[in-house]
C-alpha cells in the first residue's frame, strides 16, 4: 500500500496521500497490538516466577 502511494504522489496524484495516512494508521495499529501482546506474556510469566 505504501509503494502504491508513493507511486501515485511521484505522478503527481495528491489523493495519495489519504492511502498513506491509512497505510501508517495500519501499521501502528499492529504495532500497539504487538507491544500490547508482549506486555501481557511478560506479565503472565513474571506472575508465574512469583507462584512458583
């Protein structure tokens, strides 16, 4: 998606740039999803080590 807006802003077409604001919103919503996940298997292990 990123390429594909990028090659329509080197032709000249500026509506490209709403595909790259969704593109980005894309991917820091993975990456908030990502980091949220890990925090939560950190603390599932932690909570193990201090169980055991």
């Amino acid at each position: 998606m990123m390429l594909l807006s990028a090659a329509g802003l080197w032709f000249g077409i500026g509506e490209a740039l709403y595909m790259i604001i969704g593109a980005v919103c894309m991917i820091l919503g993975n990456a908030a999803g990502t980091s949220w996940e890990l925090l939560v298997q950190i603390a599932k292990h932690k909570r193990s080590d201090l169980v055991r």
